[in-house]
C-alpha cells in the first residue's frame, strides 16, 4: 500500500472539507445576489389611484390569469390570489380563475343567466405575464468565476404584463401593456460594493441590496392595475347610464 | 465612421451587461427617467439610422436585439401626476374619441362639431380640446371653433344636479336655448373622478347626450 494510515485516515476529511469549501462557496456566492428591477415601459407612468383606499366599492371583479409557456398554472394561480387580494383590500368582491371564465360558466359573454348565482360580473380583468427575453451573459460568468465573484455573473430577464379589461357581456373597456427587466448580479463584489453604497451613501428608498427590487416591481404593477381597473369601471359606469340612441342617417 | 461607436458600445454592453438597470452606475430614480423599448436591429436601424447600422442583407450568425430608451419630456414630478398621465396619451386619447364619435354616431358625419373640455386645470383643457378638433378634423369632420354657452340660470340649476346628470341637462338646454343648432354637434372631454387618468366623452345633438367613451 502506498499510503500509510494516517494518510488514509485524512482522505474522507479532505473530502469532507472540498465539500464544505465548495458548499460554502455556492452558498458565498448565491447570498451575493443583487436583484434590481428596472421599468421600460408603462410600470412607471404616473397614476392617481390609491390601491389603499376603497376604490371599487359594490363591484364584483373577476380576475383570470393566463397561463403560459413560460408562466406555469401555479404561477398564475399566485398571481391570480395577489391580485385577487389587491382589489379585494379596495372594497371589490373577487373570484380568481386560471381557467377562462367563460368555458367555464359556459356562455361566451362571461355571464348570462346560467352564469353563478349571482350573475355576471361588473368587470373582469385578464392578465397575462410573459418572459420575452432572457440574457445569462456568459463573458461575466467566466470573468466572475476567474475573480472568484469578484466581478459579477449577470443574468437578466425581460418582461411584459398584458391586462385587458371587459365588462359582464365581454365588451373591452380598457387595456394595458407593461414592460420591465429584473437583473441579477451574482458575487461577493456586487453584493459588499452595493452593500456598503447602500449603508453610506444610498437613500433609504435609493437601496439596492435586499428585497427593494421585488417591492418596487409590486408597487408599480399593483399601482398601475388598480389605475388600469379604476378607468375601466368609470367608463362601464358611463356605459351603463345612457339609454340606446336610435342613430338616423339622413339621405 | 459608424463601426467604431458600434464596437464600444458593443465591447460595453459585454463588460457592463444591463448598464441601464440601477446599480453602482445608475440610481434608481435615473433608471425610472427613461421609456425604454426593447427592438431588433432592423426595426432599430429603422427609427435610429444615424446611430444603428441595419443587418447585412445576408443576416448574422446571431440576433442582435436593442434596447432604445428615451427621456421623458418632463422631468418626474414637475407636473401634477394626473397632468402628466393625461397628457402622456393625448394623441392616441383624441384619434379614439373621434374614431368612436364618427363610429357611434355616423348620422353625425355632416353636421359641424364644437369641442368642450371640462378639466380642472384651464391649461390642460385648452390643450385637450385642441387635441380633440385636431383628431376630429384628421378622420374628415368640420370643426368650429365656438363653443355653446348657457345662460346663468341653466347653469345655476344644473350645479345643482349630480354631475352624471348635468351633462344631459346641458345638452337639452343648448338645443332649447339655441346655442346650438340643427346643423352643430358637440363632443364633450371629460373627467368624471379625480382618480381617473382616462378621458372620458359625450356626444351631444338634438338636445340628446350620449356617452362615446
């Protein structure tokens, strides 16, 4: 045997220790993960609407999220719940679906006779999310890897959020598009960079470190669909006030 | 003398993946200045020809996509957010109340319209109502620059009544009173809630009100 016994008795340690090394590495690097969320278009417009207060009083909303390719049922459902939940704190009565409504209940018009006990909805809302690009960059991944995530690994992902909103008969009242990009950047370098910036020179609502990217994408998104929902029920109010007008073209 | 600013920026965009997000280079607050859309090279090269090159006629070994961004005309928060909104859409808002004027009420399509815009600020009325006879005038209809008026009473007694009602009111009392004729139509732009950033309209003939938008 080449190897004496102690050697042999230190083997399962080194081995133990490339795994603790490597596991805490992986754990090094993934705690390094600075998440930041940009909006490209429509998340950031300006909006009135204030998602805390009662804005939709005596209206029954059904939400329907779409899934997807890149968006699984489960994903819908949770995003169906948290909506369901945004516009039930503002006073609507809510049913979530990841099914279209309208196979369901059975009718095409989202309502009918035969359409629940209690009739068609005021309003329902179709959401629709979609991954339209995702970017690893793999120049950082091997510059992060030769600096020991020194330099960050960074990874994007881009994104739309469809909203249509119709009324009980599936007249289109209002809709919406929205885009944004989520970037994560892995590292030791990033993370204490931004960690320190964070600490001594960042404003509190300027922090980049933590959960500040997926609370800024929520407030934009739940902002704007309640401003989205709230345009959609002014106008199916002024629908419904008027008589039909029996239009007479002249010769 | 394109290729070299393409090269950096090319060589840039490697090193320094999603510059435009915020990070150690970009604060949030800069990141949240600019609408960004997200193209390909030809559609880019397309609105951009004297910064993006178009694909060589034969294509690439890869698809290159670009993300254009531009800055808001108006620095965030120097208008009020409603202003802001409102304004952001005026055009496409105007080409919709008169695409849904003329497509609700054809019968319409030879009489002459006045525009009212009823918005708490004077300076965004004005430029609502020129939007709207401009977007009016665009799908072929004849636009006049007068506007009905009412007498003290009427508008006494329609103070009055809730604000729904008013604007049928209205409409009856410029067809009892005159101000408006048998050859005149009006579109009204109106803002029914404070929470609202949508624009709403009526039309007005014959003394009858009638929801467009």
């Amino acid at each position: 045997m080449p190897y004496s016994e102690a050697s042999i008795r230190r083997t399962p340690q080194s081995a133990a220790t490339q795994h603790l090394s490597l596991v805490a590495g992986v754990v090094l690097a993934v705690s390094g993960c600075v998440r930041t969320y940009q909006p490209l278009s429509g998340l950031h417009d300006p909006r009135v609407v204030d998602p805390t207060q009662p804005n939709f009083t005596d209206l029954r909303i059904d939400v329907y999220c779409v899934p997807t390719k890149g968006f699984r049922a489960s994903q819908a459902a949770v995003l169906c719940q948290r909506v369901g939940m945004l516009f039930e704190n503002q006073a609507a009565t809510v049913e979530t679906f990841t099914q279209d409504p309208r196979q369901l209940m059975g009718d095409a018009g989202l309502g009918g006779a035969d359409g629940g006990e209690l009739g068609p909805p005021d309003l329902v809302v179709e959401l629709r999310s979609d991954e339209i690009h995702t970017g690893y960059h793999p120049v950082t991944y091997a510059l992060s890897w030769m600096t020991i995530t020194i330099v960050p690994a960074v990874r994007e992902m881009n994104f739309t959020q469809s909203v249509i909103v119709r009324d009980g008969t599936g007249f289109l009242l209002s809709e919406a598009t929205y885009r944004g990009k989520v970037v994560e950047r892995f590292g030791v370098g990033t993370w204490g960079g931004n960690k320190i910036l964070d600490v001594l020179v960042r404003e509190d609502h300027e922090d980049i470190v933590g959960e500040g990217a997926n609370r800024d994408l929520s407030a934009d998104l739940y902002g704007q669909l309640s401003q989205v929902v709230f345009n959609a029920r002014m106008r199916h109010e002024a629908l419904q006030m008027q008589a039909p007008v029996q239009a007479t073209v002249r010769p | 003398m394109m290729a070299f600013p393409q090269f950096v920026s090319g060589i840039f965009s490697i090193v320094f993946p999603s510059f435009g997000a915020p990070g150690v280079f970009r604060t949030k607050a800069q990141a949240r200045s600019v609408i960004c859309t997200r193209l390909e090279q030809r559609q880019a090269a397309q609105q951009h020809p004297d910064r993006i090159e178009p694909p060589p006629p034969r294509g690439e070994y890869f698809t290159r996509n670009l993300e254009v961004c531009t800055e808001r005309l108006v620095r965030a928060g120097l208008r009020e957010a409603r202003d802001e909104a409102v304004l952001m859409s005026l055009e496409d808002t105007a080409r919709d109340i008169a695409r849904a004027t003329r497509g609700v009420r054809p019968d319409l399509a030879h009489r002459t319209f006045q525009v009212e815009a009823h918005y708490p600020s004077g300076a965004v009325a004005g430029k609502i109502r020129f939007a709207t006879q401009n977007a009016l005038m665009s799908a072929g209809a004849s636009v006049s620059d007068k506007r009905p008026l009412l007498t003290a009473e009427d508008v006494v007694v329609l103070s009055q009544l809730s604000p729904d009602a008013a604007y049928a009111g209205a409409c009856e009392r410029y067809a009892r009173s005159g101000g408006m004729g048998d050859q005149d139509a009006l579109v009204a732009v109106i803002v029914r809630d404070p929470r609202q950033t949508d624009l709403q309209a009526g039309v007005c003939a014959d003394g009858r009100w009638m929801w467009v938008r």
